[in-house]
C-alpha cells in the first residue's frame, strides 16, 4: 500500500491540491485535514495510532475485517470512508506542527514507506496579506465569490501577519530538515504555491507530484475557487505606497515587486 503525507500551513493552495491528488479512485484521501480540529482533543500517540491504521487498511475490502478497519478510523469525527474500496494508495494533508515530536512521525512514515509533500509559499508580504484579508476581514478564501475590492491596511494588525507568515514558513523549514535527515531526500518533495498559480503551473506541478508518489487516474480539473487578492499587490492593496514605505529597507522588500 502506497502513502503519503502533504505537508502544508494555510493559505498555500493545500485544498486545491490534495483534491487534485485524490480525485482518482485509486487515490484515498480520509477527509478533510483529519487530523487538525481532532488533534487538539487527542494525544499525540493516539493521532499516530490513527494515521498508522489509515495507512495500513486490510488486503480484503469486502468483509469483516474491513468494516473494523472503517470503524476504527470513524472515532475521528472528520474521517470520510472510502467511496472506492479497492484503493491502492492513501494520503492525506496535515500542519506541520500538528504532531510536534517529529521522530515518531517519522519512524511511522518510514514503517509505512510512506512519502512527504512539502507545500510552503515563497512571498511573506502576500501570503500575510491573504491571512490577514481572512482574519481581519472575514474575506476567505473559500468563497467562490471571486476577487473582492482591495484592501485599507491597518499597519499594526498587519506586521503581526507578516510575523506571522513567518513563524510558519519557519516550522515548514524544520519539519524539511528532519524529514531529509530521518526519511532521506528521496522520500521528500517541496511544492510552493507559487508553481501553480497559473494553469501551466497546476498541470506541470500534479504531473510531476502523480510521478514522484505513483498515483495513477486522477483527474486534473481547475479549482472552482477564485483567487480573493489580486497577484498584483498595488491592484490589492489601497495604501501600496506606504505599504512599500513600511517595508522599504527590510528583509521583507523583495515581496513588494513579485
């Protein structure tokens, strides 16, 4: 049985993608970030216990055996069953920091011979500016009412986002570092968002993940979500010249003209 692990933290296109991943029949993926509103009311040995047995389902879908396995995963209040029993490969999108001890983590991926995916985003300022239009805004990006009107940045409230941003970017580069030292390179891929914000980069970045996990089938379709803000920061955001003022001279000015 084939595995794998997407690596994400918010705001990185996950959703897109893990859909895209698992939109075969031979791709199980047990619901939507399993883990993460779950984890917080489990220990950590139980999420390993629920990811081990996710990994693991029994050869035979058609008895006993397999009706356990399902009820054993159900005590997860976000697990989905499979709508195809006969899968041959399970993955499944998790935050970096969801099991914090990553040397069991790593020890169960390697049991499972299990694969990592890596999905980060490269621009600071955009990405806090995406996080921010969510919290400070209540513009998500998941509605499908397409781009909304730029925004009037309330500097303070922003500049923790950007801390923000940054905090998490951290914890993706040391979740990399431990799983090339525990799994290997070879077992690791790294994805950023901005691969696939065009059409070109959706197709050649799924192309290239269905290749390095073997997953077979799937069908590649455009999200029916449109992006919130505008690429374009000047197009996104009212103040831009003292955004770029603010940020001028900082490790933070090479996002401005990206």
């Amino acid at each position: 049985m084939r595995s794998f692990l997407l690596v994400f933290y918010g705001n990185t296109g996950s959703s897109w993608l893990i859909q895209t991943l698992g939109s075969g029949p031979n791709t199980f993926v047990p619901g939507f970030e399993p883990l993460e509103r779950w984890a917080w009311e489990v220990t950590e040995a139980e999420r390993l216990d629920w990811m081990r047995t996710v990994f693991t389902p029994p050869r035979d879908r058609t008895g006993p055996e397999y009706q356990a396995w399902i009820e054993e995963l159900s005590t997860n209040p976000h697990f989905n069953p499979p709508k195809f029993p006969e899968f041959s490969q399970v993955g499944f999108k998790m935050h970096a920091h969801t099991i914090e001890d990553h040397t069991p983590l790593f020890k169960l991926l390697l049991d499972a011979e299990s694969k990592v995916v890596l999905l980060e985003r490269r621009n600071r300022i955009k990405h806090a500016l995406s996080v921010y239009r969510h919290h400070e805004e209540g513009k998500s990006q998941f509605e499908k009412a397409g781009v909304r009107p730029p925004s009037t940045i309330d500097f303070e409230k922003f500049h923790a986002r950007v801390e923000e941003s940054v905090a998490l970017h951290g914890q993706s580069q040391a979740f990399w570092d431990d799983a090339v030292e525990m799994l290997g390179p070879e077992k690791i891929r790294r994805v950023q968002y901005e691969d696939f914000i065009d059409l070109a980069g959706k197709n050649a970045t799924v192309e290239r993940l269905a290749e390095f996990l073997s997953i077979e089938g799937y069908t590649y379709k455009g999200s029916a979500l449109k992006k919130a803000t505008p690429d374009n920061l000047a197009t996104a955001v009212v103040n831009f010249e003292e955004l770029s003022a603010r940020y001028a001279g900082t490790e933070f000015e090479q996002f401005l003209g990206e």
